[in-house]
C-alpha cells in the first residue's frame, strides 16, 4: 500500500511539472495612448502600481498601456474619460496567435 501511494504521489508530482501555467495574453490589448499633463501620467502610475494595467513604453508624451479585458471598461472611465485622454488601439490583441 504504501508504494502505491508512493507511486501514486510520484505520478501527481510528475503531472504537476508538466501543467502549462502560462497565463493567456488572450483579449487583452495595448493602447498608445497621448499624454499632456503630469496629473495624467500620475494616474497611469498608480493604476500600473494597483496591478491594473501594465505599462510597455514611454516615448515622446505616449504611453503604451497594456490592459486586461477585465478592466477595459474601468480603465475607459477611470482614465480616458476622467482625464480626456486619446488611445489608440496599438494591439487589439495580445494573446492573438500570428
């Protein structure tokens, strides 16, 4: 009994290694968003510290902002139409296999 369970616990051990834990990029999208005041950029800052959105890149007053599809709306309200900020779709989608 107890090398079956040994086996049986080996044989978990095994499957538990072999598990994909990518996580899916799927839905998700970047925008390239224009930044034109510091009250703006403050905003991006602390959505990317709530773990919120993730942000690519910052060149040039735009911002590449990487957002889930569970907060797309928020981030339209919390961010784009409080702060009158223009996006644009830069990845409509992340996990989209080429």
């Amino acid at each position: 009994m107890k090398k079956f369970i040994a086996l049986l616990l080996a044989i978990l051990s095994l499957a538990l290694a072999f598990t994909d834990t990518r996580q899916s990029f799927d839905g998700y999208q970047v925008l390239r968003c224009k930044i034109t005041s510091e009250d703006q950029f403050l905003k991006l800052r602390v959505l990317e510290n709530e773990a919120k959105i993730d942000i690519w890149a910052i060149l040039d007053g735009k911002v590449d902002v990487m957002i889930s599809p569970q907060y797309k709306k928020m981030f339209q309200h919390e961010f784009l139409n409080m702060y009158n900020v223009d996006c644009e779709i830069f990845i409509n989608n992340v996990g989209e296999k080429n």
